[in-house]
C-alpha cells in the first residue's frame, strides 16, 4: 500500500518526521526493512567527485546511530518485513560543470526486500539523493531500519541557487570552520556559499597582485587565506556540489584598502563623525574620480575571477554613500573641471567599468539592489540583482525584467536580534528582532508576485551572517537549523504538490530531527524548543 505525500500531513509516521528538506515527490509503503548492508556501490567508473562522496556517505551511515526524538522510548526496532542490501547508484552523465543550471534531480527506491537504487542525471543529484537515503536510515536498539518501506522519491529543487552568504571580514573564520558550514549545508542541501570575503574592517585573502593589501589589511598573519586555502575551500565545496561566489565589494565598504593605498580611498576613517559618511565605522569608499581607482577594482576583479572558478562574480554595490564623495577635495576638483559630471555620473561610471569587466571574463555579475534601484547605471540584463533592503524590492526587480536572489533583511538576516552592538549605545540593532527559524520559514519569495514569468526570474533564495557580532565560536548556533528553514523552502517550495501550504507546527517535528542529526554530525545547531517538546510532537502550540 502506497501513501501518498499529500496525506503524510494526518500521519504520525516516522518518515513524515525525518527527511529535510521534504521531497518533492514522496510515497511510502506500510513496512519496516532492515539494513543488512548499508554499502553504496556504483554501477561504473564515475567522476572522482562521486567515488568521494560514496565513499564519505558509507562512513556516515555506518557511524550515524540517529533515533528521532519522538521515538526515544523505542529501545527496540519493530518487526521488518525484508532486507535491505545495499544501494546501487547510476548517474547518466559524469560532467562534474557545477552552475545556476546544473540538473540535482534524483530518484531514489528502497524496496521491502532487496536492493536500494539511485538514479540520477548528474554526479549532484546523486549527492542530493545520497543526503536523502542516509536520512531514510534510521537506528533503534543498535538494528538499522528504514520505515514505510517500499519507498519511492522523485526529487528536485524549486530554486537553483539556494545559499548561505558569510562575512569572513568583520571577524575572522578559519578554514575549518567554513568545511564544517560546507559540510552542514550538505546536509541540508544548500548549494551556494556566497563569501563575503573582504570589508571595510580587513582583507584578509591573499593578493598576488596588490600583496601589500593582505599585509597590511588583514588583523594578522594567523588571520589570512592563502591562495591555497581558497582552492581548498573551493574543491571542499565541489566535492559536496556547493558553489563558492566571491564577492569583492566595490566601491563602498572600502576603508581597509586605504591601509595600502591611501591616495585611493575617500574620507578614510573619520571620527567620531563617521555616522553621515558610512552605514558603519569605518568610513571609507574607494575614490570613484580617480582613473587609478577603477583600475585597482578592475585588477582586482582580474585576479579573483580567475582564483575563484565560478562563473558568478559578486561586485556588491550596496551603501555607497554620497556625502562620502561630496566631502571629497579630489572629487570636488574632478567635477569643477568636468562641468557636465556629477557624483551620479561618477558612480555609473564605475559601475559601467567594473560590469563590462567581469562580463570580458565571461562571468556573470552579481549586485546588491542599490546597484539597479538608487544609481543612474542601468546594469545589464543578465545581472543577477541581490534584494535585500525590504521584501519589495524582489517583485520591483523581477518586474524590471532581472533575476532576482531572495534575501530580505527582514527575513533572512541571521546576525539580527543581538542588540546594538557600538558601545555606548544600549539599544537595538538596525535588524532587530531576531528572525527565529518560524519567520524564516514563513518568509515566500514569491509573494506579490502574480505573473509567471515574473516569478522564474526569482532564481534564488539566501541566509546571509554578517559578522559584527559572530566569529567561529558561535557560527553553528548562529547558522542551524534557521538556514534548514530557508533550505527546505527554497528545495520544496512554499506548498506540496497538492497546493497546501506546509505551516511551521507541522515542520517542527521533522525540524527536531533534522537538527538533533546535525548534532549527532558535529553540528552545534541550537535547539528549537525544551527536549520534552521534542519528545512530545504536538504538545507545545500554542492554543487556538
């Protein structure tokens, strides 16, 4: 007897509780299989990319022992109907390319008696699919089973781009702990790490063009990310079919470039005045009426496009501040010379520069909304613009015929609800509250958004930490499991097949699971509720 996903809602079953992000397509049978051997097998020589990913997938399931919460008085396994042997895995294709198209589509079955099969139409959906059978496997009384036998998963992602942006600039991370993200957003099937990787407080990546910018800019030489450190976290995330999109913020946020370059740089550092020149101290923009400025930006881009292999190059573009320029005795003379230029025409200017350039490199740019909505540049249509400022912003740029990433301040920022955090001032932050995995959850992309082919240009959907406030000692807690709320939106969409709309009391249970796995993988993701609320599905809503 098959059931079907759009009545998991009314069950109490375990596999309603277990996977995450919830399958496009589901069906589970009425019986409990053991598994005699948890061994993936491929059907052929694949890429290296798979052979790893197999290999680590038999580790993790030979080593997780994951019980669901709710299930903790179950010091038995129930009775099992047949055997599992193994899984056999099968991609059409062993093209490892990895980009917004790339195809993560799986299906997955795992019989009442017999061999398990995955099939997949790249090595990504294969990742994909070897998340979800290691989250079928479930442990009790040290006997692995897997419930609701024969199952049957047909999956695929709604968005391409779902993604996690961290700020390494503001506080230092080091490289471990951006694997261990990698490896939690494998778990969740998260595919993008925007990194976020300089700011007006550091540079902290190695230049082999301008190296006195690392040595000069970076907070010490134990606080630095070498070339080789980059191609680590690069192939790092590959190998887990997560993209790396740099992003060099240009020509905001700069300050930290005047530490090596100062006759780049305007209003550098001004205290205590700070507050009309720059969205936080320091103050600082690189000097847009410069030519040796935009040709700093220029070779910057150079280099990085060619460290960073994405086909995606992300110039930020967000806060720039006029004040900052007005003030500014160079750009003054600039525009006293130039009497048909202003600041406007200066930063378009820039703007034209920097985007023709990662386009000569048959990249793709990336911009924060600012870019299209408050300057005099119009960018080319196949920029991808990032919203964030308010939740508007994504039907205003999907309307302007651009693709649109999903990150609302007012939703998606993970660094809000700390408080304020310049010290003489004991309030809140800009941010505040704290968006708790329930307002994440709840958040649609699509919302106002009527037409069709307006909503496909709403390609992506991304958390972002800025990290005022955050460094490696509490990454985890600030991350997980509020990024799984994004995760499973941006995987599953906002209702099943069905039409219904998934509310967060009917997640939370599978959310429990998914975050108490996490841990059981070296994931300090903090908990949603008291273990008893864990223990007791349903028990902690609030009443009608």
């Amino acid at each position: 007897m098959k059931i079907a996903l759009a009545a998991l809602w009314t069950l109490s079953s375990v596999i309603a509780h277990s996977l995450w992000p919830l399958p496009t397509k589901y069906e589970g049978g009425n019986s409990t299989t053991a598994v005699g051997s948890s061994q993936i097998t491929l059907g052929y020589a694949a890429s290296q990319i798979l052979v790893d990913a197999v290999s680590r997938y038999n580790s993790i399931i030979a080593n997780e022992a994951f019980t669901p919460p709710a299930d903790y008085k179950m010091t038995t396994a129930p009775p099992t109907s047949g055997t599992v042997s193994g899984l056999a895995v099968t991609v059409r294709s062993s093209d490892d390319t990895l980009n917004l198209e790339t195809d993560e589509s799986y299906t997955l079955d795992v019989p009442v008696n017999g061999q398990a099969t995955l099939q997949a139409a790249t090595i990504y959906g294969a990742l994909r699919g070897l998340e979800t059978y290691s989250q079928l496997i479930l442990t009790y009384g040290g006997k692995k089973v897997v419930r609701e036998t024969p199952v049957h998963i047909e999956d695929s992602p709604v968005l391409h781009h779902r993604g996690l942006m961290l700020d390494t600039a503001r506080n230092y991370y080091p490289v471990g702990v951006i694997k261990r993200t990698l490896d939690a957003m494998s778990y969740n099937k998260v595919n993008v790490f925007h990194w976020h990787i300089v700011d007006a407080q550091s540079w902290p990546v190695e230049s082999r063009k301008y190296p006195e910018l690392q040595a000069k800019g970076a907070y010490g030489p134990d606080m630095q990310y070498s070339y080789a450190d980059v191609q680590a976290v690069i192939q790092y995330g590959k190998a887990r079919g997560i993209r790396i999109i740099p992003e060099f913020d240009m020509p905001g946020h700069s300050f930290i470039v005047y530490e090596s370059h100062p006759d780049l740089v305007s209003c550098p550092n001004v205290q205590p005045g700070w507050a009309t020149l720059a969205a936080e101290p320091p103050s600082g923009q690189l000097n847009i009426a410069k030519p040796a400025a935009t040709e700093f930006a220029n070779n910057i881009i150079d280099e990085y496009a060619a460290l960073f292999t994405d086909d995606m190059f992300h110039l930020g573009g967000d806060e720039v501040n006029r004040p900052c320029w007005n003030d500014d005795p160079d750009v003054q003379s600039y525009l006293k010379s130039h009497p048909n230029a202003t600041v406007e025409t200066l930063l378009a200017d820039f703007y034209t520069s920097v985007h023709s350039e990662v386009a000569k490199l048959n990249k793709t740019a990336l911009s924060w909304e600012e870019t299209l909505f408050q300057s005099e540049y119009v960018p080319l249509k196949s920029t991808i613009i990032q919203t964030w400022i308010n939740e508007e912003s994504i039907p205003n740029t999907v309307a302007k015929g651009y693709r649109s990433i999903a990150s609302p301040a007012s939703a998606y920022y993970l660094d809000c609800g700390h408080g304020a955090w310049l010290s003489n001032f004991d309030g809140n932050s800009w941010c505040d509250p704290y968006k708790s995995w329930m307002h994440i959850y709840n958040f649609d992309p699509w919302a106002n958004i009527t037409d069709s082919a307006q909503k496909k240009l709403v390609v992506g959907a991304e958390v972002a930490l800025w990290s005022e406030q955050s460094d490696e000692t509490s990454i985890d807690n600030y991350l997980w499991p509020r990024t799984s709320a994004m995760a499973e939106t941006s995987w599953a969409g906002k209702a099943n097949s069905d039409g219904h709309v998934r509310t967060t009391a009917e997640v939370a249970q599978r959310l429990h699971d998914q975050r108490f796995r996490m841990v059981g993988r070296g994931i300090m993701a903090e908990p949603l509720q008291p273990l008893w609320c864990a223990r007791n599905p349903g028990a902690c809503l609030l009443p009608s």
